[in-house]
C-alpha cells in the first residue's frame, strides 16, 4: 500500500482534511521522536521518495506497517 492510499483511507474514514491528517501525523511523529515537516509528509504524498531510513521507518511504524519502508524510499 502507498501513503497515499492509506491517506485516502483515514481522510474518508474520518471525515477530515488532507491538511488535518497531515499536521495529526506531523505531532505523532513529533511525539515519537522523529519530526518530519508537515511538507514532506504531503511531498510524499503525491509521490516523493524518501533518502533517509530513519524518516521512512517512522512513517511506516506510524501506518502501523500499513506502508512499507521500501514504498516509502524506491
């Protein structure tokens, strides 16, 4: 599964924005200990690669495995 798809996923099963997802995930991420701007999330969103592990497995761990690292880097 994409990020994007499972973006689709939680903003239609929640009712909210692209924009509220976004930020939701940058303060989970932030409480985890990897912060990642609200830029690169919605960057990676509409298809970017991630060059760092570290960022990539803490998206993935947020998604709960739903997207793999792998997706997120190649």
């Amino acid at each position: 599964m994409t990020l994007t798809e499972w973006i689709d996923k939680r903003v239609a099963k929640f009712a909210c924005t692209r924009h509220s997802l976004y930020q939701n995930m940058v303060d989970n991420l932030a409480k985890a200990g990897t912060p990642i701007s609200l830029n690169t999330i919605a960057n990676v969103d509409r298809g970017m690669k991630l060059n760092t592990y570290d960022k990539a497995k803490a998206l993935s761990d947020l998604t709960g495995g739903a997207v793999s690292v792998a997706e997120l880097c190649e």
